[in-house]
C-alpha cells in the first residue's frame, strides 16, 4: 500500500523516466573523501577516532579490524547513529549512515585496529540558483 501511495505521489510530480533519475541522484557515486582518523587503534576503553564535518552529502563508511580483545564495538554518530559489536577476533567490522553536508560526525571504537573512514558522496542533482 505504502508503494501505491508513493508511486501517486510522484506521478503527480515527475514522469516516469524523471522519478527513475530523482532516484539514481540519491546514489552514491564512486568518488569517496577519505577521512583521516586521529589514530589507527584503540585499546580496551572506548576511545574517539575521528571527529569530522561532513564535507558533502553522502554516506560515511568506517571499517576496521577487530584486535583479539572482544567484545570489539564500533561506533557512528551524527543525526543518526549506528553501534557495531563484535565478539570475535581478527575479523572485519564495518558500519555506515547517511550524512548531510556540514554535519559534525563522531567515530569512537573499542577493541580496534586498521581503522578507515571514508564519505561517499551521492550523485546529487540539485537545484540550480543561478
């Protein structure tokens, strides 16, 4: 039902090939901004790796490996937050959300090492205001 309703909508607003492209733009595209964390692990205390603003709109992506000492966490917040916990060592913990650009976001983790951070920013579109 939802569906049916948020197809009307946008018939009503956009031609079939237009919402097909409304919603490609809200993509990510290949081109990512590395963030640089403030350091490359943390140990049994729960420690910022990275604090940052968004620099454009996209998708924040951190991944880095759990150290041997579980339960290794992981942790994303801005407006919107997202808590990884692994129990198991040597293996790769990732986790991502979608930011807006100028949005401070903080990365904190636990029990990690080869930690990166990237942001993936979306295809956009946007309006014009020349």
């Amino acid at each position: 039902m939802l569906k049916n309703v948020l197809s009307l909508l946008l018939s009503k607003f956009y031609s079939k090939q237009e919402s097909e492209l409304v919603g490609h733009q809200a993509m990510p595209s290949s081109q990512s901004i590395s963030i640089t964390p403030t350091v490359n692990s943390v140990g049994d205390e729960v420690a910022t790796v990275a604090t940052f603003n968004a620099q454009a709109d996209g998708f924040v992506i951190v991944r880095a490996t759990t150290d041997g000492a579980p339960p290794s966490r992981l942790i994303l917040s801005s407006y919107v937050s997202t808590y990884i916990f692994n129990n198991s060592a040597g293996g790769t913990i990732a986790t991502f959300i979608p930011i807006a650009k100028g949005i401070q976001c903080t990365v904190q983790g636990r029990n990690l090492k080869n930690i990166a951070i990237s942001l993936y920013k979306t295809i956009g579109g946007g309006v014009s205001n020349s």
